[in-house]
C-alpha cells in the first residue's frame, strides 16, 4: 500500500470536552464528528505541559516534558537547537513533502522544525513586536497578506477591533468573514494544494490560532452562543487555594472572579470560534475530496492545552486541571483495516501523535522519542500494557503546578505552598470536590503522593528529599539536558 498523505489539524486552547461528539451541552462540532465517525476518538487525551511552546515541544518531538526540558512558557528559545529530531523533519526524510500553515511558535519564527516551508500566523507574539519592531513580514504572513486585500488599509492588522489575546473582553469580528484568520488557515491550505508535488505523499500541518483569545468570532457565531442561557462556571470546594493569586475583575488573570456578563460573552466568542473551525474544517475536507485526496488523507485534529474558561474561578491554562490540560484527539480518514467510529479511553498525549503518525507513514519511529504509537488503538486492540499514568506539570504563578492521572484519579501538588488535591474523576468529572480530607479517601491519597514522588525523584529542582515532598524549592521553565544542549550551542563571549 503507498504511503496515506497526512493533514495534522491544530487548534490552539481548545478544551477536550467541547465537541458534540464528547456529549457536550451547547457545543455543535458536526464537522469534527464525522471524522470521528471514519475513525478513533480519545476521550482521555491530555497535554502534559499545557501552554502554546511547550506543549508544541511535545507534539513536533514525540518527547515527555522530561526529555524535550520545556516544563514552563519561555519564548526566543533556538528551537531546532534545543529539538534536532522533529515530526516533519523524520516525514520529510522518508520522501513527504512538508507544509505547515498558521500557528508555530517556535523561535526564531521563521525555523522550519523540519518543514520543506512554513506560512505563518502565530497570533499576536509579544516577543516578536518587540524584537522585530512590529515589522509583521519577518515573523507573520497573514498581516500581509490583509493589507493587500482589497478595502484594507496599508496598516491595517487583525488587532485592530481592541481584542486583546490574552483578554476575556469578548466582541464579533469586526471584517468580512473572508479576511478571518481562521478563513485564511484554509484559504492557504487550498491554494498550497494547487502547488503541492503529485508525485510524493504530503505532510499538511494546519495549525488555527483559535479558539484561543481574541474571542473575536463572526458575529453569527458570537451571537449563536450569547443567546445560551447564563453562564454559570462550575465552582469547586477548594478554590480558595488560589486565594493568594487572585485578582478580581482583571480581564487576563489566571486566577479571580469575573463580572458574569463579561463570562457570558467569553463563552460566546469562545465557543463561536469552535463553530466556525469546524466549518473551516470541513471546507479544507470538501478541498480534499475536489484534489481527488479525500480517500488517501489520513487526518488528525488536537489541540496544544485547553482552556479554564471561569471554572473554579481560573482562566487560560497551565493548570493541570481537566478544562487546561485534556484536550481533542480524533483520528480519521483512515485506511481499510482501522476502526471506524471507535472511542478509545486510555490516556494519551501529545507526545504520541509523532509516532503514531510515522507509525501509519510505514516510517521508524526515532530514538528520541518516548511517546507510542496509537495505532493499536486505531484498530480498536486492546493493547496488553499501557502507559499506567501520566505525570504534567507546568510553572504558573511562582511555582510548579504538578499532577499525575490514569483517567479516573488525578492527584495535584503544587511546589510553592504545598497544596494537594485529589479527584475522583469517574464520580466528580468537573473536580469539584477535593478528597484531600477525606478519611476514607487516605490510602488513595497516599498512593497517588507516592505516584509523583517516584516521578520527581531524581530531578534537578530537588522537589523530593527523603521520599517526601518539599515546597519552595526555585521553579526553572527550561529542564537540563535541553538548557546544556542551548548553552553549548550559544556562541563564545
């Protein structure tokens, strides 16, 4: 059988749960559920460090956070420094042609990770504004290509409507639709299918900003989801573990309470966004059946993190907490042999999505990297072992916010003040209630301490000594060996 050409779709803090597929409420992904329904869902796939670099770390490596080093976001990190063996560097070896269009996120922007070329767009960029001195064509593509359309002026960007990408302030998008960042993602996608090479398989990694803030969507998507009921966050018993970051009112905390008018259009904008994706999506699907490749494309849909959206009182992400750290993973288009409308629950991550693509690319799966293979799982095997649990973590607000879950359990330990919580997932989905305190939940408590314990021991922030845990201890964002590997790179002062 020739090798299947490969589309990996990316979206950027889009939550696990939010896909019709998934049962959710209000969310309608029509789109995204007929690529279920021609292959696998994964309902417990997480990021293990989940922001935008790290956890793109992990999906272009194949690497734990132990192994790539990124354990926090730090940007103007050489990334082909610090991660020689990449995704579409190892496709691209075994005869793919690669592209990638929309969000990177590595630095400088314009490395190529292992792609044959690169179209980007990774969003607002605070590091490159500042370096490049707002000179849009060193690190972005879409901002030109705006300016050039027709009734759009020399300066224009897509920031303009005042929507800050860090920012819950929700409004419509203030263009036509056809001038959207996510229209662009698929406008590229279909003009690079004019000039791919036919006579090699393609690796297509599309990578859409959303539904990561600005939530700025077409104002028929903002207003599909403003006319929902109330927005009311779900709140668990223990948010005051938070107390000492909170700060109330600011529309790009992490942690604080929020006027509920301003929630309930956050929500608008952010689930709009998931609405209009999925339409993109299947106007990249219609693309692909027009080039006669619908039937030879094996596509793949993630997200990098999810995102908190109010919950217990937390936004954005970084957290481990389910609406952070577990994200979509769904499988589709793929050859006879493969399960079609399969549901797989054991945990996954993105670290396992480059073997498991190299996997159905008939490519070896590197050395580097310590993910698996999910191509079992697509065939709807039941695999003799798997991996028991999976440790996160991610430095957020002064300290390392560590955990660890099999799926149905999740313990969290949080570096700075030592604070613990434990969930019973298969009971209490949205982590409510912290069993902490529980004493018919001690055993379970101590056992899944020992869980992060074994998985800490040995690492170079001390966090145990003596088989215990211990708080305070300085939080780094980048592990060794990866900080060796850059400084020895570095050239001579």
């Amino acid at each position: 059988m020739s090798a299947p050409n490969i589309v990996l779709i990316c979206v950027d803090q889009w939550r696990g749960d939010c896909l019709s597929v998934a049962g959710h409420p209000h969310v309608r992904t029509p789109h995204l559920d007929q690529l279920a329904a021609s292959g696998t869902h994964f309902t417990s796939a997480y990021s293990a460090t989940p922001t935008c670099i790290p956890a793109r770390a992990a999906l272009f490596t194949g690497q734990s956070q132990e192994r790539h080093g990124r354990v926090g976001y730090v940007e103007g990190v050489p990334f082909e420094t610090a991660h020689p063996v990449t995704l579409a560097g190892e496709l691209r070896r075994g005869g793919y042609q690669t592209q990638a269009i929309g969000k990177m996120h590595v630095w400088p922007e314009r490395a190529r990770a292992g792609f044959d070329d690169v179209v980007l767009h990774d969003g607002f960029l605070h590091y490159a504004r500042r370096e490049e001195r707002r000179n849009f064509a060193f690190f972005d593509d879409y901002v030109p290509w705006l300016r050039r359309q027709p009734g759009v002026g020399p300066d224009a960007e897509y920031a303009d409507h005042g929507a800050g990408c860090n920012s819950v302030v929700a409004r419509p998008w203030d263009r036509p639709e056809h001038l959207h960042p996510t229209n662009w993602v698929a406008t590229q996608t279909t003009e690079w299918l004019y000039r791919r090479d036919p006579s090699r398989p393609f690796f297509l990694y599309l990578s859409f900003h959303r539904p990561h803030p600005p939530y700025d969507p077409p104002a028929w998507a903002f207003d599909e989801f403003l006319q929902l009921p109330p927005y009311e966050p779900v709140v668990g018993d223990w948010t005051d573990d938070f107390a000492g970051h909170r700060k109330d009112g600011d529309h790009e905390a992490f942690a604080g309470r929020m006027d509920v008018r301003t929630l309930h259009r956050a929500r608008a904008g952010y689930y709009g966004h998931m609405a209009h994706i999925d339409l993109q999506i299947h106007r990249i699907r219609m693309a692909l059946e027009d080039f006669g490749l619908r039937d030879d494309t094996v596509i793949a849909f993630t997200s990098d993190h999810g995102e908190m959206l109010g919950e217990h009182h937390l936004f954005r992400k970084g957290f481990g907490y389910e609406g952070s750290a577990r994200v979509p993973l769904l499988f589709g288009g793929l050859p006879d042999g493969y399960a079609a409308g399969n549901v797989a629950d054991e945990v996954v991550e993105l670290r396992d999505i480059m073997p498991t693509l190299l996997d159905l690319a008939g490519l070896p799966v590197p050395d580097t990297c310590d993910g698996r293979s999910l191509v079992p799982l697509l065939r709807g095997e039941q695999p003799d072992t798997w991996r028991p649990l999976l440790h996160g973590e991610h430095v957020l607000l002064g300290q390392s916010l560590q955990w660890v879950t099999d799926g149905r359990t999740k313990y969290l330990w949080m570096s700075g003040d030592g604070h613990e919580q434990l969930f019973d997932l298969a009971a209490d989905p949205h982590e409510q209630h912290n069993l902490v305190d529980d004493p018919a939940a001690r055993d379970l408590l101590h056992t899944w301490r020992g869980h992060l314990i074994q998985a800490l021991t040995g690492r170079e922030e001390r966090f145990v000594e003596d088989g215990r845990l211990v708080t305070g201890r300085p939080v780094v964002a980048i592990l060794r060996p990866t900080r060796e590997r850059l400084e020895a790179a570095a050239p001579a002062t």
